[in-house]
C-alpha cells in the first residue's frame, strides 16, 4: 500500500482531481467567453471539454477508486439536511469522502453541466429554430452558477468546521491519516484504494487529452469547432468566413 506515505491518505485519485480543476477552468473558461461574439470558438471549446469531462466522471464514478464511485457518496436528501443542521450547530461529522450535502452539489453541478453544454450545442446548431434554445441554454449556466458559488461556500465553511483545508485534498489527493481512521463516508466504501500505477497513467492521459484538446483548437482559434454553423454564432469567429466561396460545386 503506497497511500499512508506522507502527509495523509491518498484518497482522490489523479483522474478525479484532473477532472475537478480541468471542470472548474472550463466552466470559467465557457461563462466568461459567452457573451463575446469574436471567441465564440473558444466558449465552445469549453463547453466541448465540459461535456467530455462529464462522459468521462459518470464511467469512472463506476469504476474509479473507492472515494470516488457514486456508491461511495450515495446519500438521501435528509442526511444532506442532517449534515448542514449539525454544520450550523458547530458539530457536523468530518467525512474523508465526500459530505452528504456536498455530494448534492456534486451531483447537481453533473447535471447541470450536461443540460449546459446540450443546451449550448442545440443553440449553436439552431435546433428547433434560430433561438429556441438561447434562453434555457443561459438559465442552465446561470444556475450551474449559483451551484458553485454554493459549492465553494460549502467548501470553505467545511473546512474551517473541521480544521483542515478540503481544498489542498482537492489537490494533492491526500486526507490526514486521522480523518481516514474514524471516517464516515467514502473511506470505507465499495471499490479499491487509491493505489496502482494505471490510475496515474488514467489521470495523465485525462490530462493530455484536454490539453490537446485546447491545443489544436487555440491553433485555429476554436473555427473548426463552427464549421458547418450558419448564422451570428458561427461567422463572427470563423477566419475563413470572408473567403468563403459560395458557389456550389
Ligand atoms: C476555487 C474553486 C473550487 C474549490 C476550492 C473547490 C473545491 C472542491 C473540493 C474540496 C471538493 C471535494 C469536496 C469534498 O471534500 O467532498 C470538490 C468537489 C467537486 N467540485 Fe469543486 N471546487 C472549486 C470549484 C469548482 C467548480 C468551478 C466546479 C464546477 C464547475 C466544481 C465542481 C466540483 C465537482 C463536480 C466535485 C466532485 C468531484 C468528484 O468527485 O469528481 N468545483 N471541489
Ligand atoms: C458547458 C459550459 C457552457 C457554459 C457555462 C455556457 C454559458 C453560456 C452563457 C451564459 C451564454 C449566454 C451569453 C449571453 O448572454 O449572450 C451562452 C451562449 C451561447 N452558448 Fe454557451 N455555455 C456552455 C457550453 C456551450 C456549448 C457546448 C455550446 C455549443 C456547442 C455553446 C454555445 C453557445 C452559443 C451559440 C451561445 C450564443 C447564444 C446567443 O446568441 O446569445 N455553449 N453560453
């Protein structure tokens, strides 16, 4: 077992933690780039990177290590409730995993990331009619909005409940032995540990495939991900759109 080395246990696994970061710089990345017309390319390049990123947690929250897999953070509604209560009251349980009201975060911002970047791409593609999906398309990026503003809140209020930084896990992966030990949660769920070599390679291959990704859109400024895309969404950042031929051949 290589999890107990220093400073804690290694409770998320590389994979998990690139999903996280690559997420929250996407989601950013899309909100902050919607309004511009010029870098359309590049909000879709977000919102592509989001919906693969989704695709990707939903297969590995099956099969990933322990803290993890759904089956790890599964609970209902009046545990979250239960959790936020004893948070108020200064005495709530400090999970390894995730928290039970957490985990509705979690859950909601998966959701809502989906219904985003679906939303976003029927828009583009003008499903339904030029705009038919402008509205409900920016309703699911505002409340995704409003989740993670709750989320960090949870985030930052949990930490200081517990003492510990939850984000710093979020990063290094790792969770004081002692936490692990009287754990609630995760810890002691279904699946494996966090402990071969294969989830490095996972996580550095998630890693690559994103960075690539961006790579060979920046090298185009994102047009080819407007191909074929009549209308205002399109034209404004496709390079090629004042050469285009419009002659059919
Ligand atoms: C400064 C910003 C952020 C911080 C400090 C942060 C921190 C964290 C932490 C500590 C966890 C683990 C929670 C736990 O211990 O139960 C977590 C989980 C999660 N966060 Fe964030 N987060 C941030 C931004 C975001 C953003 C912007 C998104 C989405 C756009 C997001 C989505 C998620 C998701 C989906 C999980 C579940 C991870 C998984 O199991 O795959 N977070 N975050
Ligand atoms: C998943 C992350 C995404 C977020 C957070 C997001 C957010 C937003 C927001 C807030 C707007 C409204 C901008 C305004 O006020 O005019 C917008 C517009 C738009 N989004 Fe997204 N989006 C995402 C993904 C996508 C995807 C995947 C596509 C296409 C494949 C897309 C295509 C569009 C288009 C074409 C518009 C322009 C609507 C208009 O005419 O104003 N978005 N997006």
């Amino acid at each position: 077992m290589q999890t107990t080395t220093s400073g804690g246990r290694m409770l998320w696994d590389l994979p998990t933690r690139i999903f996280h970061w690559a997420l929250a710089v996407s989601f950013a990345g899309a909100y902050v780039l919607s309004e511009a017309d010029e870098a359309r390319g590049f909000h879709v390049m977000f919102g592509y990177t989001v919906l693969g990123l989704v695709a990707f947690r939903l297969v590995w929250g099956f099969i990933g290590s322990r803290a993890s897999r759904f089956a790890s953070f599964a609970y209902s509604p009046l545990a979250a409730l239960g959790y936020l209560r004893d948070l108020a009251r200064g005495r709530a349980r400090d999970y390894a995993g995730h928290n039970p009201a957490g985990s509705w975060a979690i859950y909601g911002i998966i959701v809502l990331a989906m219904a985003t970047g679906i939303t976003g791409w029927l828009n583009l593609h003008g499903v339904g009619g030029e705009e038919a999906f402008e509205e409900v398309h920016e309703a699911f990026a505002n409340a995704w909005l409003a989740l993670v503003v709750l989320h960090v809140a949870g985030v930052v209020v949990s930490s200081l409940a517990h003492r510990r930084n939850l984000a710093a896990s979020m990063v290094t992966g790792r969770v004081p032995e002692a936490v692990v030990e009287r754990a609630a949660g995760a810890a002691r769920g279904p699946g494996p540990e966090v402990t071969t070599r294969s989830r490095w390679a996972l996580g550095s291959a998630l890693a690559v495939a994103v960075i690539g990704f961006w790579t060979w859109a920046a090298t185009t400024a994102g047009s080819p991900l407007l191909a074929g895309v009549a209308g205002e969404h399109g034209q404004a950042s496709t390079p090629y759109a004042d050469h285009e031929d419009h002659e059919d051949d």
